[in-house]
DNA sequence: ACTTGACATGTTATGCTATAACATACGATA
DNA sequence: TATCGTATGTTATAGCATAACATGTCAAGT
C-alpha cells in the first residue's frame, strides 16, 4: 500500500497522481469517460478536497458543460467507484490514493495546509463494531474524519 | 451515564428529555435563553436528528424570528456547550443525550428510522489517534458517524 | 442617572451545496 | 433499424449556511 503520510510530504506528485490515474483506468476501464477521467486528474492536482463547484469551473475550462450536475455526476461516479471520496466535514472530494485495495479509510485533515490523507482504519471500524455490537446496532457505513495538524504544518508552527 | 440504546428503544421519552433539559439548564444557567431552551426542546423531541431549517420552522410556530440565523445562531450554542450534536452527515443536528459527560461520541444513525444514538468512542478515539500518529498526524477533533440498523428496525425488517 | 460594552436577537441579503427533471447523443445488440 | 442502456448537457429549483447590519437589554463602572 502507498504510504499514507505521503499526502503531508514533499514528494514526486506527478508520479504519485500518474500511478493512480494509471490504477484508476485499470479499474474503471472504459467507463472512465473523457469528464470522468478529468475530473480524477482534477482532484489529483493536490491532496487536498475540493468543492464540487471548484471542480466545475476546471471542467468548464477543459471545456466541458458548466452546469452543476456535470461536475455531481462525474464525482459520485468516481465516489462509487472507490476513486474518490466524499469528505463530509468539508463539504468536499477527494481523490482516492490507493484505490482497488478495498478500504474506507479515516481522513485526516490538515488545519494549517488542508491536505487529506487516508489512514489505514481497520482497528477503527473494529473499535466502532464493537461499541455499536454493545448496543444492538449493525454499522453498514461509516466515515471517520479527523481534524488536526499534519507532522510538516506541526513542525512549522512550532 | 444514560443508557445509550435508549435512542432506539420504546422509553418514557417525557421523563428522558426533562432530565437532560434540566441538565442542560444546571451547565448552561442563565444563557439558556428562551430561544436556545425551545430550540433544545426541539431537539429533544424525537431522537432523530434535525435539519436547521426544521427547528427554524418550530421556532416561528413558537413566535420567535423566522429568519436562518437564528436558528442557526441558536443550534451553534449549543454544540457550542456540548448541549447538542451536528451530525454531518445529514447535515442536521441532534440534542446530546449526556450533557456535561465530556465526550466526543461516535454517532449511529439508524437508516430504518432516522433515531441516532451515541455510542462511547473513547477505544474508537484511541485507535484513530494511534493510525494518526503511525503518520505523525496530531487529531484535534474527529466527528465518527456511522450509518446502518437500530436494534429495533433490524428486528422488523427480518 | 449615565455611559459603555458585552451579549442576544432580529432582519436583509446573499452565497454555497446539491438535485430533480427534461433533452440530446451515441454505441451495443437483438 | 428499432430499441435500450448509458453518458452528457441544460434548465430550474431546492436545501444548507453565513455575512453584515439594526435593535434591544442588562450589568459594570463612573
């Protein structure tokens, strides 16, 4: 699995984002339409969410509709796919960065640099099992987001 | 501490929500102004969750303005005070079941019927914060919901 | 009493987020 | 070639949230 800290570091980003994209074609195929598989390489621009309406105005750059649906329609698409994630604290999305390997992951969001990486939750999900089992609750879904300082931002503050 | 299954069970739903209301009254005293205590008893009418411009809508029946902020002036104040719960993922609000218990609970949110319960979080809080730190990420505040089915719905649906 | 400042509420206006509903196009397949 | 599923485009509107300003009230300090 790609390390998770990496959305917090320097790094080579058009390798990161090009092996994703290059995943994400694997995965998708060919239903990873020409707006689709824009949108991706929108949101893989940084590793930060982006507002649906932010991802819009870049569509409509490429030349693609400028209508809100167009922009909702290609994210939920990626969102279904497990290329994307929603990230309700934000309003926002997110590109997936290590898509194929099943996982809901919890979020973490940078304060200071409003990056988001993904980090492993498997320990999470048995915790929140566990506390929900205790009361008769059967969980189905559930994100978990969190809201902090990343080790970069954490070091320059300091 | 409450009985967390109670969100989801038949209870004397009137002696359940006077007890936090008077709760509520000993922590937030005189600021517990007749707005924030309506919007409150609103709240803590149901055990589901509440979209702002619901309670907005129970205010004016109440003569009280009928304009956004103000109940959404009112609904901060009381996350504000621990006295209340957004859930974002409904982008809705819910009436906390132990005021005063300091806690930052993972919330369950029956699909079946709307109820939303708190559950514990401190092992899930514990866990999150170990996979954040593995990344050297520090959590400030995490917001856990999860969505699936009530001890009761689950039962009916079977 | 008077002034000041903090807080609460009310109101106007607007911005941001999201979806319903309908129209058009295109390829697969029967 | 008729039809169906899928994708995209467009119009319109619904739903969520806040900025900015106006008014009122009460308590502290003078």
């Amino acid at each position: 699995m790609t390390d998770p800290a990496l959305a917090f570091e320097a790094h080579d980003h058009r390798t990161c984002a090009g092996d994703v994209l290059t995943r994400a074609e694997a995965i998708s195929g060919a239903r990873l339409t020409p707006v689709r598989r824009r949108t991706l390489e929108i949101l893989l621009e940084s590793h930060r969410a982006m507002g649906a309406y932010e991802v819009l105005e870049k569509l409509a750059d490429a030349g693609f509709g400028n209508q809100p649906p167009v922009a909702y329609r290609a994210l939920d698409y990626l969102v279904d796919q497990g290329l994307a994630h929603r990230i309700r604290r934000l309003n926002a999305f997110a590109a997936c960065m290590h898509p194929g390997e099943a996982h809901s992951p919890a979020f973490l969001i940078c304060k200071s640099c409003a990056a988001v990486a993904e980090a492993p939750a498997a320990a999470i999900h048995a915790a929140l099992g566990k506390a929900a089992a205790d009361i008769g609750f059967t969980v189905e879904r559930a994100n978990v987001e969190a809201l902090g300082l990343c080790p970069t931002c954490a070091e320059t503050e300091s």
